[in-house]
C-alpha cells in the first residue's frame, strides 16, 4: 500500500507540474487591441427626459460608451466608422415584461402543435423570439414566465455572443398558488394534472411554501422573482381577475426575494390583489388592471412601479374572439381591456411611477413598441414614453449601467429616422441595433 500511495504521488506531482511547465516555456500573450467604434449621430438623445444634442460623435470601446464629443469626429486609424449622421440616435429600449420562451403571440398554431413539440423546440423558437426582439431596438428585457433552466441558457448564451438577442434578466416560473394563475394544471383533465402537479415546484400554498418556490426558483438561477397575486385573463378556467394569494402568502415572497438579493413583482388584476401586493413591500405591479383611489395612494406611498402592458388585452382579446384561445378568457380580456386604460389613465394623472413593459408572448414578439402609442393615449408625451423605455426602465432592473448614453455606461445604443419626440410610432421601425458594442442590426443601403 505505501508503494502505491508513493507511486500515485509521483505521478501526481508530474501531471500538476505539467502545465507550470508548459506555461514557463510559453511565449507571453500578445495584448488584443480595444474595439474601437465612432459613430456618427445626426441627433443624440443621450438622456431620455433631456433635450436632444444635435451632431455628435459617440466613442465605443470594448463595448462601453468611452466619449460623446459635440460634432463630427474623424475616427483614428483602426476604428471603425457608423454613420448615423441622418439619424435620430438614443439608447436601447428596455421591455420589463416579456415571455420569449415557446410560441409567442400565435396561440392557435402552440394549441396545435403543442402535442408534437417539446421543450428543444420551444428552445428553438425562443432564440427566434430574441433575434426579433433585439432588432426591434429591445437590447435589455425582464422575462417573466418560461422554462426556468431553458431561460437561463438563453440568457448566459447572449451574454457570452453564441445567440443574439437582448440581455435577459430572468424570472424563471411565476410563482402561484394552486389553481392560480400560474398553475400549469388549469383546465387538465384529472390523470393528466396529477402528473403535471408533481413536478410543479413554482406551485405553493401558504407562506412556508411560497418561501420554498422561491428559493427554489433562485436555485434555478432566477434573478427576478414574480407571483400571481391574483388571476389571469389567460388561464383556461373561468375563476375570474380577483385576490389568489393570502397577504401573509406575498409577504412570504416578497421577504424572501429580497432577503436573496432579488426584487419581487407582481402580476395583478383585481385592486384587492394589487393592493395586498403593495402592502407586502412589492418593487413592481404587472398590469395593474383595476386601480382605485386606495390603490393609487398606496402606488405613491410605497414607491412601486406600475408596469402597464396595455398591449397585452388587445392582443389577447383579439386572439379570443378569433377562437384561438379558450371561450373563457374571453369575458376577463374584454372587462380588462376596458378597465385597463381607464385605471391607467387615472393612475398616471396621480402621479404614479410608470416603466415600459408590454406582456409580449402574449403580442407578438418584435411588436413591442406598438405599446408606445398606448402610452401616449394614457397622457405622456413622446419624451416621458421613451424615458419610461430606458431610464426609468433601468431604474427598476436596479441598474445605472443602462437606460442612457454616458462615459462608462454600456453601449446600447439604437437609431431611426425622423425624431420619435415628434411622433413615436418611429419607434416601430429601428433602423439601427448596437448590443454591447456590437453592431447587431444596420440601416438599409
């Protein structure tokens, strides 16, 4: 046994001096040389909120904004030019609420497919659902409902390059009480819901747990936590938008997602629902639907964000009435469509915060500025539209490194033509896509 002890030794010795070995021998790395980019914007809304810049010429390198100088500067050898000089040029927009796992915004082709696909498709169709988003001018967004693991794959796989597509901060599964919103049993018949409830771990009944759903979302990599407060117009039971969860239940999520580093959202119809959230300390309210003066103080007393996903309704509405979705969803979307823009009106009338989302899965994806005409209608400008797409947008993902285009902040940066402060429905056509310094989409000849 001591030979053989000693004989493993020595050979061990040899095979970690190896490569100290090798390394010794190696000649020193060459330094790679920065990516340098100088792009030429006509006009530069470099702080959504702010007046515009006129001429200017941003300098990217190694994918971070390093100068915004005043005209047009004469790139040095080695750097790369973009003219953009008849262009409106601004950040990348930023979408709070997106679902771009699986088939998205065509529900009659998932119902007739779903029996032949699985979830390698669904990976599939989802680095579709990316591309189409990032060349929508969408270079950040929060997905908040798919495949926790496949999400998660997605994600790390744009941020290394192998995908293109957005930066994703991720939800993993929403988080739901059974029979609620985000139970994948709804509508099963009995042999089939017993199987589906087993692997369900996003499924939780009381605060003990829900802190369990939570932490095992986290341990699949979640960076966001989200939770049906109440129900949904989507699930294929007729149990109506009203309060799912208990207080002490959301509290329980809440309190743990924090305690994890993680900010808590909500999905939430009914003002019962939304106003339990907001009393358990949520960061963001999902949809928002039904707001009454209660709601609204509590909005502006707690400091919370209303995410509104006007588009959200009109698609699923839409989709329902053409027999794509269940009979049931039909009488929620048409009662959610109506109070929806009512309750957002008034809530943004009051002062309440407002950041850019639009539910897109249930829309189609690379349609998500066609939320922006709904802001409009809502009472913004076109100036405080975009701003709640970028700097307001960034300011809920807790991130300074996004949102406007600054020395040191990440070079996300998108172009159209005309100005969409004078009419934002130009937002609809990016000309231009920049990911973290890398061009991803470039205007037609």
């Amino acid at each position: 046994m001591g030979k053989m002890f000693k004989s493993f030794a020595t050979a061990l010795a040899v095979v970690l001096a190896a490569p100290a070995a090798s390394q010794t021998a190696a000649p020193a790395a060459t330094a790679t040389a920065p990516q340098v980019t100088y792009i030429h914007a006509g006009t530069l809304l470099d702080r959504p909120g702010q007046a515009p810049r006129g001429n200017s010429t941003i300098v990217v390198r190694d994918g971070m904004v390093a100068e915004i100088r005043d005209g047009f500067v004469a790139p040095p050898a080695g750097a790369t030019l973009v003219d953009l000089s008849r262009r409106f040029v601004m950040p990348g927009m930023i979408d709070l609420h997106v679902h771009l796992w699986g088939i998205g915004g065509d529900p009659m082709r998932e119902r007739l497919t779903r029996l032949n696909t699985d979830d390698a498709d669904d990976m599939m169709t989802s680095v579709g659902n990316a591309k189409k988003t990032l060349a929508a001018g969408f270079t950040t967004v929060r997905d908040l409902g798919g495949n926790p693991r496949g999400i998660r794959a997605l994600r790390d796989a744009v941020e290394r390059g192998d995908v293109e597509g957005p930066s994703i901060v991720n939800a993993g599964s929403m988080i739901s009480v059974s029979g609620g919103h985000g139970d994948g049993t709804n509508g099963l018949a009995a042999e089939w819901a017993d199987a589906v409830h087993a692997h369900q771990i996003n499924v939780c009944d009381g605060p003990d747990e829900c802190r369990r759903a939570v932490r095992q979302q986290v341990g699949l990599g979640a960076q966001v936590i989200k939770f049906a407060a109440t129900g949904g117009v989507l699930s294929n039971v007729a149990g109506g938008l009203g309060r799912a969860m208990t207080p002490e239940e959301m509290r329980a999520i809440v309190d743990t997602a924090h305690a994890l580093g993680r900010k808590a959202t909500a999905h939430s119809h009914a003002a019962e629902g939304t106003k339990a959230a907001l009393e358990a300390g949520v960061d963001s309210i999902e949809h928002g639907s039904y707001l009454d003066d209660e709601t609204i103080r509590l909005f502006k007393t707690r400091g919370a964000w209303l995410v509104p996903t006007e588009i959200a309704p009109i698609a699923a509405l839409a989709q329902a009435r053409s027999g794509a979705l269940p009979p049931a969803t039909i009488p929620k979307a048409e009662a959610a469509a109506v109070a929806m823009h009512a309750s957002h009106k008034r809530a943004f009338a009051a002062g309440v915060k407002f950041a850019f989302g639009t539910d897109t899965g249930v829309s189609k994806h690379g349609d998500n500025a066609t939320e922006f005409v709904q802001l409009i209608d809502l009472g913004m400008t076109p100036a405080q539209a975009i701003r709640s797409a970028t700097v307001d947008a960034a300011t809920v993902l807790g991130r300074d490194d996004l949102g406007t285009l600054a020395p040191g902040k990440r070079a996300d940066i998108i172009a159209v033509t005309g100005s969409p402060l004078d009419d934002v429905r130009r937002l609809e056509q990016v000309d231009f896509v920049m990911h973290k310094g890398v061009v991803a989409k470039q205007p037609a000849a």
